[in-house]
C-alpha cells in the first residue's frame, strides 16, 4: 500500500495521517508499515532543535498501522467505525526524531466478533523503539455514536470535534 492506498483506507488526514506506506500485509495477521519522521511536521514548527518525536504520536502511529490491518479482514462491519479502544505496556526504548524511518511491526493476538487484540513493535533498523504488549480496537455501530437525526461534519477541525464548545457563530449553544 502507498500512501494514497493508506490515505483511502483511513478516516484521518493531515497532520495526523501518520502511516507513509504499508511495505506487508497479511490479513487478519500482521502488517508492517513505516512513518517518516519530518522536520515539516507541525508539532516540530516551535520546538527547539533536536526535540524527540513525541511519544503519543508514535503510539498514534502504531495504533494507525493496527487500524489498516483491522481493515484489511474485509473493513469495517457495514454500518460500523472502528474506535481505538486501549493501550496497555507500551514501553519506550529510544527517542526518535526528524529524519528517522520508523518501521511498525503489528500483530493480531485476538480477533473476537466485535473487537481486535494486537501486539507488536517499531524499529530504526534493527533497533526496537517501542514495544505494545496490548492494543484494543473495537467496532461500533455509528448510529449509536451520534444523536438521531443528525449527520456527521464532512472533517472534524478542532472547533467542531466531538466535546468541544461550538462557536455561537454557528447558530447552535455552547456547552
């Protein structure tokens, strides 16, 4: 998978589109995919010289690799989104930063009807980064995500994201 084929599976978009390429799949089992770590990120726009990529968006990035292998059994039941569930011992071994290629290893460890178990690790080179012992990802129905009768935003932006206070501009409360 290249990135248009990531991009065209997943629901996010820049910047946290964080899966460059998928360089294995195995449905059902294993994925391999990389995440090129840039300078033109913008969490790197203010940080000083030489900041570390920060740990959430690794395991973010883990987390996406999960979601294309979750995908790749057939997608997501018809009427359903996938929704990342938990994380548990996920272990940091080594920064990364501008310039580093890191390789996300995942695999399934148990596919129940509704919910899928994955494990697994990233790499620079034959280094280990980070090690997930446990990654959750559930599917849901999405009519039981949303109120009746109201149709989900075409993209979420910051001011529109599930929970936040929505401008009276728009013509409805503020929480």
């Amino acid at each position: 998978m290249n990135s248009a084929d990531v991009a065209a599976a997943l629901p996010h978009r820049y910047p946290m589109l964080l899966v460059d390429r998928v360089t294995e799949l195995v449905p059902g089992e294993r994925i391999t995919a990389l995440k090129a770590v840039t300078l033109g990120e913008p969490w790197y726009a203010t940080a000083p010289a030489g900041a570390e990529y920060p740990q959430v968006l690794l395991i973010e990035s883990w987390g996406q690799s999960a979601g294309l292998l979750a995908l790749s059994a057939g997608g997501a039941p018809e009427g359903q989104v996938m929704l990342f569930g938990s994380v548990a011992d996920a272990e940091f071994h080594r920064p990364v930063g501008p310039g580093d290629v890191v390789e996300h290893r995942v695999r399934v460890s148990r596919a129940l009807t509704d919910s899928v178990v994955f494990e697994g690790t990233s790499h620079l080179g034959d280094e280990t980064v980070m090690t997930v012992s446990r990654m959750v990802m559930a599917f849901r129905p999405a009519a039981r995500l949303r109120p009746a009768g109201t149709t989900a935003p075409a993209a979420a932006t910051p001011a529109t994201a599930p929970g936040a206070p929505v401008p009276a501009a728009l013509g409805r409360e503020t929480p």
